[in-house]
C-alpha cells in the first residue's frame, strides 16, 4: 500500500512539474499553446489530386499552407468509411471503443442490420465534447453522425446524413432560425443518366454546380458564426469533395486530364477544378475571419481513387467452399419478407440487409459483410455470440487460419491475385464494443470491389463480373489528408503517415491539454516546435473526473420512414445495395 501510495505522490509531483514549466514558460512569454483551433473537415480529400492542383497554382491558400506547415497522409480507418473514419478522427479511438464501424447498426448478438448509426451511437468523447470540459467553448458545422444534435457549450449543427436535409437542426435550436436561413445541408439531386446520354452532360454540370452552392452557403453560416459567436474551437465539414469523388474522379484528378477527349468531358473536367479552387477560396475566407493566433487543421476522412473495374464475389466464393449455406429456393421466409420492395421492409421494420431471407444459420459456419472501399468483413457463426450459431470457440480458430490461408492464396480464373490484405478483427479492434467486431476484414486487390447487394453477391454466376456502373467511376481509398499550420507548428512540409487516431489528441497538445488515457491516438509530435515540445511536452492523463457530456435519452430514434430516407440518399452514393 505504502508502495502504491508513495508511487501516486511521484506521478501527481511529476504531472505538477510539467503543468509548472509549461505555464511558467507561458507567463514570460517563451511559448504558449495556442487559445483557438479552426478545424476544415474536408470529406474524402485525397493529395492524389489536392498536391497536383496546389502545385499548378489552382490551390494557392493549400499551396501556401503547405509549404509553411506539416501535413501528410491519414490513414483511415480499415475500412475507409466515412462512419467509423469520421467518429475516429474526432475522438482519437478505434471502433472497438467507439461502436461506429458502418453506416448500419448491428446490435450485439444479431445477425442483422436493424437501423443506422446516429449520434447516439458514438461512445466516448468527442474532441470538442474534451474541450468542453476543459471549458472551451466549441462550434461544430456539419460532421457526420452529428444527428441528433445534443447539448454542447457553444453550439453545433445536424449533418448531410440526417433524415431531413431540407432544413438544419441546431443545438440550441433557436439557431437554426437566426443564423442558419441560407444554409444548405447537402445536395438533393444526384445524376441519373448515363455517360453518352443526352441528359448526361445536363444532370453532372447542375450536380457540380449544386455542390459548389452547397459549399458557399456552408461557409457564409460559418463565417457569420465565427463572427457572432465566442468560441475556441471551430470545425466545419464539407462533403463537396466526396461527392464529386464519387461521380465526377475522372474529371477531377489532374493525372486523368488527358483522357478527357470530347468537348463535354473537357467542359466537365474545368468546372470539377472550379469546385476545387471554390474549396480553396472558402479556406482562405474563414482562416482570414479567424486571424493568425490560430491553429489550422485540415483533415479528410479517407482518400478517393478512381473505381474498380471488376466485383468479386466473396459471398458466392463462401458458397462454393461450402462455409455458407442457403435456405431451400422456397422457403417461406424466402418468401415473405425478402421479396418485398427495400422501403415497405424498412417500414416494416425488417433488418436493412437482405440476407434476412437468404441464409441458412443453422447450417453456415462463414458469411461475408461488405462493407466499401474494397473492404469486406468476414463473420463466424459462433456458439453464444449469434442465436444460431454453430461453430465452437475451439474450432473457431482453426477456421479462422483456414479461411485466412484460402483467401490469400485466391486467383481469379485468369491467375490474378485477388485478396491484397487480410487483418485480424481482434487487433485492428479493441475495447468495450469490439464484440461486434468482424472476425477478418479483408482488403481485395485495387482491381476489384465488393458488390453492396447480398443477393446479387450469392446469385453470381461467376466469381469475377465486370463493374458495369460506369455513371459513379470513384471509390473510397485509405489514404487521407492532414495538414497542420499556425503558432508552434513548424515548416515541416510532408511528414510520414499518421494514423487517422492522432488528430484529436493533436489538438490536445497543441492547447496545451492533457491527452484522455482512452485515446488510442498519439499526437503528431514531428509537427511542433522543439521549443513547443519543450516547453509543453504533450501529457497523457486520465479522464477528469465529471461524466463527459452525453446526448440525451430524450431524443427520438430514427422511425422506419426517416432511416428509409437515408438509405435512399446513401444508394445514390453507392454505399448501400
Ligand atoms: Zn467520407
């Protein structure tokens, strides 16, 4: 006892002396850690196309920014999707910690999809909700999974992938009235025809013009707001680069210029570089609103690239191999529910996936979830983790080498390799919420996507069909962005990779806060001064006692007609079947 006590002595005289020498430093002046953060979230911003438009001129705020900052790749998320990315990147945990790893919500012990995430669905802290506690004040524009909005000191906004997205929610509500009349939450029409069409041309320019209105008003509500309110964090995110991502890849990175042939692809392709310089512009706007006492962050959830040519279909391989088993073509839950159209099942309250109907539990040892950016998660039917569950802790392991060795040796008929990366769920994965964890997530090679459609992915007649959706030619990569400027960050120009983790509890050191013991993230040391990182070395420290503030229970899930309508718009972007 007297041991421990003795020892708890030294490390609070050791966290003393660290809070000593960094404000005794602040007091005469030597450096102190910066009082305001603005935060540019910028959805799906990869360098394969921002370094090369910065470089040529097109980006001169980027431009700037990067050669007197520190920036680099993120790594995303396994996998890189916009859920568990976004919620990792602001709380500085993994999904095992914090429960998002899909759109979809899968609760423990249930095979299936019921709902989608929401707000309430993010366990642990926020970096502004950190912040807080620390009393400083926040304002937070459009992150994903911010619906519903809860209370915060300062104020925050409803996001792109809430049910309504005709008009803004705010916490405190009267805001929306006051302050948010211009602002767009998202674009509402996406392009329907195809390439070669008449309409083609029509629907992408009206599409690309949407997003740029979309950007424009976000940033004139930023900017009032970062007028009219006090505030010592403020992060905004703009989705405009993951929607033309998704459409618009070909007419949007420099290297695919030359391909562009005809009049119309050439004509698409300057108006995509437009959205970009927009993008430049309204950084430049809010870093000029906020003034040089700042620290600059910019940060993407993943990267973007151009679509794979092929699908692979891993449920059908799964089939064929014999771990997964379907029910007799006429079975009566074959019948019912899995039949109906995907918005009377949702209304209905069926599972979102459509596997419902289609599989045999009681016989299938393997099934595969896809999830996106050529990701799939592979699921054993365990004794005690599902209701049916058939396989045996000690056979699950065995099955798990098996399954591992098969897929990384996989060829498609013509001798191409297939699986580029096999990982462990139970070391990409850990904490309280990493019992719904895939056993493996499997990473296919840059050639090959996973088909969204469960159905489809079964009923395949070959293991490799050619990727026919020609109207969206962009996916999700791993690689995003981060960029670091302002007082304390030094020229560093590119950095080595960090993982998408240490944004958050970069923000901590830089304002001089301590870093959570839950964070999983370390702070992007290289980035600072020496004199910073001497003066305020970067401190780990558990939580303050006070719970962290949550969103409140009061708040109403999403009905069966409001998740329908996500779903819709989360089709278009081609994330769900
Ligand atoms: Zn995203």
């Amino acid at each position: 006892m007297e041991v421990i006590g003795l020892r708890s002595v030294w490390s609070t005289l050791f966290l003393a002396q660290g809070y000593i020498a960094c404000y005794i430093r602040r007091v005469i002046g030597l450096t102190k850690p910066v009082e305001r953060v603005l935060f540019f979230g910028i959805d799906g911003a990869t360098w394969t196309n921002l370094a090369p438009l910065a470089d040529r001129g097109e980006m001169p705020t980027l431009h700037k920014l990067m050669a007197t900052g520190a920036w680099g790749v993120l790594d995303s998320t396994i996998p890189a999707l916009t859920p568990p990315a976004w919620t990792s990147l602001i709380t500085g945990a993994n999904p095992g910690k914090h429960g998002i790893y899909h759109f979809r919500h899968t609760p423990p012990g249930d095979y299936f999809q019921r709902r989608l995430n929401t707000s309430r669905d993010i366990h642990g802290p926020t970096i502004w909700q950190r912040l807080n506690q620390y009393g400083k004040r926040v304002g937070v524009i459009n992150v994903p999974l911010s619906h519903p909005v809860y209370p915060v000191d300062g104020f925050m906004t409803s996001d792109a992938f809430s049910p309504d997205t005709s008009g803004v929610k705010t916490y405190p509500p009267e805001l929306a009235a006051s302050e948010f009349k211009d602002y767009i939450v998202d674009v509402a029409n996406y392009p329907g025809a195809l390439p070669g069409s008449v309409r083609y041309a029509r629907e992408m320019l009206a599409f690309i013009e949407e997003n740029k209105r979309v950007l424009v008003s976000q940033t004139d509500t930023a900017l009032r707001l970062m007028r009219s309110q006090q505030w010592q964090f403020f992060m905004v995110a703009w989705m405009a680069t993951d929607r033309l991502g998704h459409y618009c890849w070909k007419y949007s990175d420099p290297a695919l210029e030359q391909s562009l042939v005809t009049d119309e692809q050439k004509r698409l392709g300057a108006r995509c570089r437009k959205v970009y310089r927009q993008i430049d512009s309204q950084i430049a706007r809010l870093l000029e609103a906020a003034g040089n006492d700042c620290l600059t962050v910019i940060a993407s959830d993943h990267g973007f690239g151009p679509s794979p040519s092929a699908f692979f279909h891993m449920n059908r391989w799964l089939l064929e191999r014999g771990f997964l088993k379907l029910l007799p073509r006429w079975h009566w839950k074959r019948a019912s529910l899995g039949y109906l159209p995907r918005s009377l099942q949702s209304r209905l309250g069926a599972p979102i996936d459509a596997k419902f109907a289609l599989v045999d539990w009681q016989r299938t040892r393997v099934w595969a979830d896809p999830l996106e950016a050529r990701a799939t998660a592979i699921r054993i039917n365990r004794v005690g983790r599902y209701p049916q569950g058939i396989v045996t802790e000690s056979e699950s392991e065995p099955l798990l080498t098996q399954l591992a060795n098969e897929l990384s040796e996989l060829k498609t008929p013509d001798g191409r390799k297939v699986v580029a990366a096999i990982h462990r769920g139970d070391t990409l994965f850990h904490g309280p919420h990493a019992v719904t964890a895939p056993d493996l997530v499997v990473i296919l090679e840059k050639r090959f996507d996973v088909p969204p459609n469960f159905r489809r992915d079964v009923r395949a007649n070959k293991l490799v069909v050619p990727n026919r959706q020609v109207l969206r030619d962009g996916g999700h990569e791993p690689e995003g962005i981060f960029l670091l400027h302002g007082p304390n960050i030094r020229p560093a120009g590119r950095l080595p990779a960090q993982p998408i983790v240490s944004i958050a509890p970069t923000i901590l050191a830089a304002m001089g806060l301590p870093i959570g013991d839950d964070i999983d993230g370390k702070p992007v040391t290289a980035a600072f001064t020496s004199e910073f990182l001497n003066s305020c070395p970067p401190r780990r420290e558990s939580e303050p006692s006070g719970a962290v503030v949550s969103t409140p229970s009061s708040q109403p899930e999403y009905s069966n007609e409001d998740s329908a309508k996500i779903e819709e718009r989360l089709r278009k972007l081609g994330y769900l079947d």
